[in-house]
C-alpha cells in the first residue's frame, strides 16, 4: 500500500465512482467532542466539489497518483 499524503488523487472502493484529492491527513468527529479519528483522511471530490470535504476510512482509499 502507497503511503497517503495531502494532494494525492485517490478513488473509493469498492465503488471507485469519481476520483478525489486528500485535503488533509487530520480527522475529528465534529459531532463526538472533536473526537480523533486516525484510520480516517479527508477528501474532495474532483467531479462534485460542492459536495465539500467528506472523511473517508484509510482502508477504502487507494492512491492513483502520488502529489509531487
């Protein structure tokens, strides 16, 4: 498994429906105390920006090109 960074473009699976960008490595749970969540990163969706930022489980994201 690739290393995950801020600026890699990823797709989900097992849907690999769109592709997004990391945006960030840090997660909280805005509705748990500002909870931590560390298996998490935040994404952005490249076909639907307006969506806005959406946490996404580590194990689901899978790098299809590494930021420079």
């Amino acid at each position: 498994m690739n290393t995950m960074k801020v600026g890699d473009l990823v797709t989900v699976r097992p849907a690999e429906d769109g592709l997004y960008v990391i945006t960030s490595m840090e997660v909280y749970d805005l509705h748990n105390n500002l909870k931590h969540l560390p298996d998490c990163v935040m994404l952005i969706s490249q076909s639907v920006p307006s969506y806005g930022a959406i946490p996404m489980g580590k194990e689901f994201v899978e790098v299809i090109s590494e930021a420079s």
